[in-house]
C-alpha cells in the first residue's frame, strides 16, 4: 500500500506526462515538491491533496483548511511542543461569538493531536450574550469599525456543538483571565488567535502572555485577525495593542513571523500577514541544542 506521499508523487508524475526527473529518491522528491508548488502546477497539486487522506501538517502548507491561520499556528505549536520535549499544550481563542472558529480550532486540533500524538487543550474566551463591551472613548477601540453588542453569543446554541473537553470561560476577559491563568493543570500556551476587534480587550487578553503566570512554549504562534483592514494602523486596535505590549513586557516579545512566506505554494495567502509569534527571551536564553555540530566545507554555497 503506498503512502499518501508516495501516491501524491505517483499522482503529479502521471498529470505531467513527458517530464524528465532524477531517479534518485531523495532528489526526486525535493524535485516534486518544488515542481508542484509552482504556479500554474500548483492549483493542480492542492486539488489533488484535497482529495487525499494527507498529514496534518501537509494540509498546513496548503492552506487546506477552514481556517488555515489556525492549523498553521498548530502545527508550528506541535513541532514546539516536540523540540521542547513537551507532550501537551494549550491553543487558545480569545473572541468566540457564534464559535465557526472555536469548532474549527477543535477540529483542527484534534488533527494535529492524532499526527503527533500530542494531547491539546482547546480553549476559548468571550463575553457571551452581551458581544462587544462599551468602548473606551476614544478612537483606539475603533468605534468607527465596531459597536457595543456587536457579535452576540448564543451559548446554549454554542454549547451544543462544542466537544465536552473544550473549555469556555465566558466574562470580560480582564476577569476571566487570571481564572485559566492560576489553574496549574493546563499545559502551556502553543497557540493563540486573538479576535476580540478592541484595542483594550486584546490589551487585555494579551496578560496571557505577559504574566508571571504565564506557562508558555519558548515560540508560540499568533494570530491576530484585524491588523489588515483598510482602516486598521499602528495607533489602534490590535496593532497597538502588540505595540504596547512590546513596550510594558521584557520577558516575553511579540514579532511577526518572520520567513513565513518563504518555500508555500501561496505565498501571497492575505492570512499570512497576520501571523505573529511570541518569543519568552528568557526561556530562550535558558535552551541549548542537542544537536551535532554543524559544519560547512569551504566549496559549499
Ligand atoms: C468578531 S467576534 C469573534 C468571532 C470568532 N472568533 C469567529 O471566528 O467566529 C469578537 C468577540 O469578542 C468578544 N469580546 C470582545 N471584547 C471582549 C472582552 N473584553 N472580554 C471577552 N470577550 C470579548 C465579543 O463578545 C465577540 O463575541
């Protein structure tokens, strides 16, 4: 029986009749991969891995997802939580309303979980049946995108689609928070979307990050869902919020994630932009590879 990889190959051979490939096995593959995510190949190849029982992480670099921001920022988590010698780790949703995210976040999740043999906890914040809170007054919670109310939650509706072990702490997040923060049995952070639209909720919700509480893997993987709008910048919003952040913590420091774009398929996917990670410098600081040393011959590029 072939691999789901090995029957990709055999697949992309059979659609590109006439092309010429190295028989060496590793070569070979290299060569696929790469053949396969040129444009216009590469609208061919994800239909054809969309048809196929392919890993987790396959489906990661081909944006095969609902919410591919989720399943990237998982699989990075999990390939953390690995390198780390970490068997669990919590991915995080700050801004449920109806929960389309929240029940992709699960799914997704529970995909990575079964690859990796990782347990992760799913979690998810938000007011509950009074969606977005008063603002604070000024332009910085962008009242001229938002308004108090917006994004209702039914959550009984919600209730009955969530899987029993995914946890919800419904309140204004600035309460709620120090709640799932002093609980010692979730395992640390991997994986975070923020989507609460407030310039003070995220600033807020970003604590998570910043507290002495905080359990966090060395690297974890953000999603931030409004720094892209036509009227979104640096002096509201999320952006801000990230801003100020970076300003008040010195343990942990949020950049974007950087060489994201580099060996996709898509590298122009809108989503991309909106990812960040969050580096605990101290933690980092702390590590040390086990790892031969690398090496370079002087005839190497
Ligand atoms: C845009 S909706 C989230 C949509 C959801 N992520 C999805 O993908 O369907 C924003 C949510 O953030 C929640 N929210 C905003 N500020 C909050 C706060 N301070 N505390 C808790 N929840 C908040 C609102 O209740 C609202 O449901």
């Amino acid at each position: 029986m072939l691999s789901s990889e090995a029957r990709f190959e055999t697949e992309i051979r059979q659609s590109l009749p006439g092309m010429r490939v190295m028989v060496n096995g590793e070569h070979l593959r290299g060569k696929l991969k790469r053949l396969a995510m040129e444009p216009p190949i590469r609208l061919l190849s994800r239909l054809i891995l969309k048809r196929m029982p392919i890993p987790a992480s396959t489906r990661a670099l081909w944006d095969l997802s609902e919410r591919p921001a989720y399943l990237l920022g998982l699989n990075f988590a999990a390939r953390q939580a690995i390198r780390e010698g970490v068997r669990a780790f919590s991915a995080v949703e700050f801004g449920v309303a109806g929960g389309n995210g929240l029940i992709v976040l699960e799914k997704e999740a529970a995909a990575i979980s079964r690859d990796h043999d990782l347990a992760i906890s799913v979690v998810g914040f938000d007011r509950g049946s009074g969606g977005l809170p008063d603002f604070i007054g000024d332009h910085r919670d962008h009242p001229d995108i938002w308004k108090p109310g917006d994004f209702p939650m039914d959550e009984a509706a919600l209730r009955a689609r969530l899987s029993p072990t995914t946890q919800l702490f419904l309140g204004d997040v600035a309460a709620s928070l120090p709640k799932f923060l002093g609980d010692q049995t979730q395992p640390p952070l991997g994986f975070i979307s923020f989507d609460l639209d407030l310039y003070s909720s995220t600033s807020s919700a970003l604590m998570v990050l910043s507290s002495p509480a905080a359990r966090m893997l060395e690297h974890v993987a953000l999603a931030f869902d409004d720094v892209d709008h036509a009227r979104s910048h640096r002096f509201a919003g999320e952006l801000l919020a990230i801003d100020e952040f970076n300003e008040r913590s010195q343990r942990v420091k949020i950049d974007r994630w950087r060489g994201l774009a580099q060996n996709r398929p898509f590298p122009e996917a809108g989503y991309l932009q909106k990812m960040y990670i969050a580096h605990d410098l101290p933690a980092i600081g702390r590590s040390g590879l086990a790892r031969n040393t690398l090496r370079r011959d002087l005839n190497q590029g």
